[in-house]
C-alpha cells in the first residue's frame, strides 16, 4: 500500500489570484483552494471561476489540489460542484457534514455528472451532529454512493461556535469529540487532519498543538498562513530514530526464523508483531516523504 504524506494541509482563498499562483510553490502536502469560508459572498463567482482555471492548469506538482466548495444548501453549492467536478482536481471538501446522507448525496451528484472516479469525496467535521454521527459517516465510505470518501478535516473553528465550547489551549473542552472523529475515521481507514490554529504569529502556542495532534494520532494539519508549514510539515514527520527503530522491527519480524512469533525482545524491549505492523506504515509514509522531496 502506498501513502501519501498529509501533513500540511493549507488553506488558500480562492478569490486571491496571487495566492493561487503562489500555491505552486508552496511546501505542502495538500492546498485547500477555499470557496467558502475565505471568500466574501460578493466574490464567490470570481473565486469559483479562478479556482477552477487554477485547477485545470495544473502545475501544483506533488501537492494533493482540494476544492472547498460551499453547502449543497446555499446558492452557489451546485455551482461550486460542477465546476470542481469540471477542474478535476484530487478531491472535493464538502463543509459541514451532519451525516452519511450529506456524503450520498454529492456522491450520486458526482456519479450523476460523470465525474472522473479518482475524485475523492472529504468531508469537514465541523458541526454537533457531525460530532455525534462521525461513526456513520465514515461508515459511508463502504456504500456505493460513499465510497468516494477519503478524508475527514475537523473544522475546529465551526465547532466551537455551534457547540459555544471555548477553544483554550489543551482544547480540553472539545478533545473528546476530536478523539471520537478519529476514532470513527480510522475504523473505516480514513485520513483524519487537525483543525487550524488561528494566531498565526503564536508560534509556541502552534507548535504545541501541532504536537498534540501529532500525539493523539492526526495525519497533519490545516494551516492558514504560509509562516506555519515548515513547523508542521516537521513535527507530523516520522524523525530518523523512528524509522531505523521500525526498519529493526521490521527486519526481525520478517526474519524466516522468526515467522510464527508474535513476541520478541528487541534491543531489551518487549515487542508485539503489532510493533512491527505500526511501524511499516511509519516507515512507508517516511519513504513517501522522502519520494516526494527529491521530486
């Protein structure tokens, strides 16, 4: 199995031109171009019009390109669709998820419209009930009109304000539902990417939570400006300990000797072949990274 590094996932307006040229560049693992929340009301159909030539011109490289298009419920959601669908890019982020239903439906409307099948289906956990469904929806995935679905992102900043929960660090008072997503998410092998961290200039406060997320088992982390990638794009890293400790496992799990045990002692630790299973999805993610980098 192949992985692809997530790490970095960043939002960029999609009403700003030069930002959109300037994600080219970037070292990220994922541009989220932004139809929604970015983008003022006034400016939606520019936005639309420039992400999708944005898209359809290519040139992003090894970066995974997400489309945020706006609510099926609002008015420019359809057409945000289309055009997304249109632009081909790696996978359409639909806000605020409540349920499976949310995901079936862009899923018929993608299968509808002929969308190519490499688009993938991510969805924003953001809402309460979209905390309490999380199960559910990952679930969709194993549905024919949900198998599109390939990542959550937790929408941190939406939760708070539906659920009035304040956002103080530590982020105790939204740490069980966070935790709930990832559970959910990961009983279905859905990436999951930590919410964003909105005072860009608190550079200890960011690095804190970038390790939080890091511990409670996120695959990365939205960001909103360009001054938080190299801080993150480290910490969600496995380091060169990691992997020559995995590597180790790796080699004497697989040692013909060593085949029917499930338990060794390794370097006077006791270790599971579960070690081993964890550590060859670090390992091939650290070769992703590094397949990547050398591009």
């Amino acid at each position: 199995m192949s992985f692809r590094p997530r790490r970095t996932a960043l939002y960029m307006p999609g009403s700003n031109a030069r930002a959109l040229e300037k994600a080219r560049s970037l070292d990220v693992d994922v541009l989220l171009l932004d139809l929604e929340d970015a983008v003022a009301m006034d400016m939606k159909e520019v936005a639309r019009n420039q992400v999708a030539e944005a898209v359809k011109a290519g040139g992003f490289g090894h970066r995974e390109v997400v489309i945020r298009i706006n609510g099926m419920d609002t008015q420019w959601g359809a057409a945000d669709l289309a055009a997304a669908i249109e632009a081909k890019p790696d996978a359409i982020l639909v806000p605020k998820v409540n349920c499976a239903e949310d995901v079936y439906m862009v899923g018929r409307k993608m299968n509808d419209a002929g969308a190519d099948q490499s688009i993938k289906i991510w969805a924003m956990m953001e809402t309460p009930q979209g905390m309490l469904r999380a199960l559910e929806i990952a679930a969709a995935t194993q549905e024919y009109h949900g198998r599109r679905l390939g990542c959550f992102i937790l929408g941190t900043n939406d939760l708070a304000k539906e659920t009035r929960a304040a956002m103080v660090p530590g982020r105790a008072p939204v740490y069980g539902w966070l935790m709930n997503c990832l559970a959910a998410a990961r009983s279905y092998d859905l990436d999951v990417i930590d919410g964003v961290y909105n005072n860009f200039n608190d550079m200890d406060g960011y690095i804190a939570e970038c390790e939080q997320g890091k511990e409670m088992g996120m695959d990365g982390k939205t960001l909103i400006h360009p001054k938080q990638i190299a801080d993150c794009n480290r910490i969600f890293s496995p380091d060169a300990d990691e992997v020559a400790w995995g590597r180790k496992l790796i080699e004497a799990f697989d040692a013909p000797e060593n085949l029917s045990k499930n338990v060794m002692t390794i370097d006077g630790k006791m270790v599971e072949r579960l070690h081993a299973d964890m550590a060859r999805r670090l390992v091939d993610i650290a070769e992703a990274i590094a397949a990547r980098d050398e591009e």
